[in-house]
C-alpha cells in the first residue's frame, strides 16, 4: 500500500477565499463562521448570524399572569404558577 502524503501546515489560501472570509468576519456581530475542508482545501464557508433582541422585547408579551395563564393552557394546567 502506498503511504498517503501528509498535507503541508502552510498551504497558502487564495487570496479570494481569505478575502471572503475577512469579509465574513467584518459583518458579522454575533453568530459563527463555518469553514468546510475537503482535501485540505476550503470548499464552503458558512456564515450564521444571530440577532439580538434589546430586554424590553421579553416584556411585550404581557403580564405575569398572562404568562401563567398561557403556561397553563398550553400544558393542561399542570405547571405552578410562576415564581417571582
């Protein structure tokens, strides 16, 4: 059997592809940057960005008891009540 080539640590990237991911990294606020290699090359770079929302969002929805309510309803009523 033939020995299998060890891939060198110091593969250069293409300029385009090291651009595209400084450009990834550069937009992103929250989230994660996902390089795919097959070969030791890079076939895919995924991008997830997550968005968040300020504190007074949660407070929208309603009242503590509008909550429970919702809780109850959505469970047959076998939560407690929440909690302070």
């Amino acid at each position: 059997m033939k020995p299998v080539a060890k891939p060198s640590l110091a593969l250069p990237l293409p300029a385009e592809t090291l651009a595209q991911i400084a450009q990834m990294i550069r937009t992103i606020r929250f989230g994660a940057i996902q390089i795919t290699i097959h070969d030791s090359r890079v076939v895919q770079i995924e991008k997830v960005e997550k968005i968040r929302l300020p504190a007074e969002a949660d407070r929208s929805f309603g009242s503590r008891k509008q909550k429970t309510a919702l809780a109850n309803r959505t469970t047959g009523g076998l939560n407690p009540p929440m909690v302070p």
